[in-house]
C-alpha cells in the first residue's frame, strides 16, 4: 500500500503527471514507478 499526498498551489491548475519511484527487495523487479495523472482544476 501507498499513501501520499500531492498539494497544488494556486495558479498551477491544469493536467498534471507525477511519477513516484518505487523500490523492491525482489530481484527479479527491483525497480518500479507509480505513475498518476491528475487534471487539477479551480474549484
């Protein structure tokens, strides 16, 4: 499980893509990325 959190401040509205590196005791992957695309708007 992942938790993070993700602030925008304001004027930075709009489509978004953040990738988190993920790192794993498992030899056989271990490295991985968590991707999220976000479409912040001025709510």
């Amino acid at each position: 499980m992942v938790y993070t959190d993700i602030v925008m401040h304001p004027g930075m509205e709009g489509k978004h893509l953040f990738e988190i590196p993920l790192k794993s005791n498992d030899p056989t992957a271990s490295a991985k990325s968590l991707r999220i695309a976000s479409n912040w708007g001025n709510y």
